[in-house]
C-alpha cells in the first residue's frame, strides 16, 4: 500500500470561510462510502459501530470515506478513513450536495447505515438506479418501524421498503431482523441478506487484580460492599428503574451495595426527572447510587471490570445487538440480565437470565452469584477485525 499513488479531490466543502477542503484518497483495490447520520464523537451507538467497522476496513486494504452529519461535533479528517461531516441537516434541500460528495469519492461501494436520524428516502433508490453506479449495500440497525412519519399520508414503513427494496444487498446484525425482512415481500426475499452480528464497542480491561483494587479506592468503596454497574443510555426500556428497586432490596437483607452508572442521566424527559427525584429523595439510593457520566471505551471497560455484577434488566429482553450486554460479557464479569422465558444461571457464560421485570429473582442472583472477575471471558471474543473480514467477502461477491 506505500506506493500508492495519491490524488486530491477537492469537495467544495469549507472547514473554515476561507480553506476549502481537500481530501487525498489512493487507487486501491476496494473503495467503500459508508453513509451514516452520526459519527463520533456524536454519542451514538450507530456512530461507534461505523467508526470502528470503518477504522477495520481500512486495516485491511479498503479505503473508506464516511459521509456524516457536521452539526454534532464531528470534524472533517483526511486519511483512511476519510471523514466528511458535510451533512448539515438530512432534509431534502442537502440531498443534491451529499449525493454529489457520495459520488466524487468514486466508490465502488455505498454502505448506509439505516437507520439513524434522518436519512433522505431516497437516497438508496437513486443510488441504485444510477448507470455504471456503485453498488449499494444496507445495514439495518433495527427492524422497519411500523410508527408513522411527521406526514400523516405517508408511513414510514412505505419509506423503509423503498431503501430496502432499491439495495444490493442487505446486512442485518441479528437473525430476527432477516426473518422480518423475509416475511415482507417476495421481492425483499430475492435480495441477498447478510447476518453479520456486531462486536462490542468496548475493549477488554487489562487491570490487574491490584488495579481493580486501586480503582475501587479511587471511588471510596468500603472493602466487602457490593459493586454493581449499569452500562448504556438510560431510557425506559433499558429497566433502569429495575436496577433502583435492586438495590433497595438488597438494602433491605442488609447487603451493602454501590451501583456505578456508566454513563449519563441529564434529566433531559420525564422517566429521567423521575430517576432522579427518587435517588435525590431517597437516602439509601443517594448514598449508593454514584453517576459517573459519560466515559471513554477504555475507562468503561476498566469500571466493568472492577464491578461483581453488571445488572442490565432490558424492558424487552437481552439481544444479539445490545453493546452493553456484548461489553459486559466480553470482561468476564457476572451479568444479571433479562430474557422469556427466563433461563436462571449459565455458569459457561456467567451470566443469569431472569424474566423481564423480575426483580427478586435479580436480587438473589446477585447475592448467589456476584464475584470478582477473575479472568477473560471464557468465550471467544468477537473482534472488529472478524466483521470487517465479512463484510469484505460481501462487497466482492457483489462486485464479482
């Protein structure tokens, strides 16, 4: 790759009012445009998925250029991969301008990530009807909604099916996502569709035992207390309130525990507010309970790993694409975590299934079960290197 020959493809875009931005991309044997409407440091999941896929595409030999919203802190970087927040907003006044960026990087293939917020409807059916165009692959983050759009006329299933029915190809990253898809259409079912599940998004902590130690000092944690984390966006269907009432009830067969939330909680809607009214007014709770806000992948890691359970009571169940789960698991802590029908202790994965909402079965796991980490994951890990590599062999299929 070092005798690459370089050239410069002036964008049009401005990083100040005078420089106009220029981006040198080398002749290589795969061009990819990954389309996202986020990207770090925008805190989203989809975001942190693309930039870790694309940072493992160019590893192995692509060269990548992401084309993602500006008005979330992302910044423009040259390189492999190339980043171009030049989205100021996805309505349909910007579609001329991204579609015109899409094409100057002169990929051979156009991968969106569907969905996140506001993506033009018609990106992917012009895309792939253009002559001689790039081939358009899809990775579908969540199943098709079935609420309606802004429009009353218009639902946004409609809007999904033409994204999904214009693609070359589809990537979902659980299995039950192909099922839906398969029971859309015929037409759907004609499409090749890709299971390619995710990686997590965070490291494995190297702390020692000795650093566990030190990083439980740092946090004034009494020796013999509980520690307890929660990792992820907080919001209603992740059963925050659930991890509350566990401690409560801990606290109540006398068990000292501290809960470590990995992450924030602004107050920004009304389950938030309500959060924290109840730890605020509630001594055990405010004693217990420590935010510690938005962290790095590496500090999470490092806090999963100094916890002796990670609670994750999802509303809905565990799945295949939850990160938290996947983060959690990859550190070899025990998990308390939900599914139906609930499926108790699994001593290979160290993880407890309880239903969704039971909360005095996730109580007594934690007292049965919660220890140290005392080593990796006994299970493989899945590394962005191996989702890279499948998403290489379906580009070239394509292509071929």
């Amino acid at each position: 790759m070092a005798a690459l020959q370089e050239r410069e493809v002036e964008w049009g875009w401005h990083n100040s009012e005078n420089d106009v931005l220029k981006i040198s991309m080398p002749n290589c044997f795969l061009r990819v445009c990954i389309v996202t409407a986020s990207y770090p440091p925008a805190r989203c999941g989809v975001g942190d998925y693309t930039a870790l896929l694309s940072t493992a595409l160019a590893s192995n030999g692509a060269h990548v250029s992401v084309v993602t919203s500006g008005h979330q802190g992302t910044v423009c970087r040259d390189g492999n991969p190339t980043v171009l927040p030049i989205v100021h907003n996805w309505s349909l006044l910007n579609f001329a301008r991204v579609l015109r960026a899409i094409l100057k990087c002169k990929p051979d293939i156009v991968h969106v990530q569907f969905p996140t917020n506001g993506y033009f409807d018609m990106l992917v059916p012009i895309l792939g009807v253009l002559p001689k165009g790039p081939k358009v692959v899809v990775t579908m983050h969540e199943p098709m909604s079935v609420e309606p759009s802004r429009l009353p006329w218009l639902f946004r299933p409609i809007r999904n099916w033409l994204s999904i029915v214009s693609a070359d190809a589809i990537i979902v990253v659980a299995q039950s996502y192909a099922e839906f898809l398969h029971g859309v259409s015929e037409r759907i079912r004609r499409i090749p569709c890709e299971l390619i599940p995710i990686a997590s998004n965070i490291p494995v902590s190297q702390l020692s035992t000795e650093g566990v130690r030190e990083v439980r000092r740092q946090l004034g944690i009494p020796r013999g207390t509980l520690v307890l984390t929660y990792f992820g966006f907080v919001h209603a269907r992740k059963g925050f309130d659930h991890v509350l009432d566990l401690i409560r009830i801990l606290e109540q067969r006398k068990v000292a525990a501290v809960l470590l939330v990995l992450g924030e909680l602004p107050g920004r809607d009304p389950y938030q507010k309500d959060l924290l009214n109840r730890i605020s007014n509630d001594p055990v709770l405010r004693s217990a309970v420590k935010v510690l806000g938005y962290l790095d992948s590496d500090a999470i890691a490092d806090h999963l790993a100094v916890s002796d359970a990670c609670v994750l009571p999802f509303v809905d169940g565990v799945h295949p694409k939850r990160g938290s789960f996947l983060a959690a698991l990859d550190q070899g802590i025990f998990i308390v975590t939900t599914c139906d029908p609930p499926k108790g202790y699994i001593a290979d994965e160290n993880v407890y299934y309880a239903k969704q909402g039971d909360v005095d079965a996730m109580a007594l796991a934690v007292q049965r079960h919660a220890a140290p980490r005392k080593s990796a994951a006994s299970h493989p890990v899945r590394t962005w290197e191996a989702v890279a590599q499948e998403h290489l062999r379906l580009y070239k299929r394509l292509l071929q």
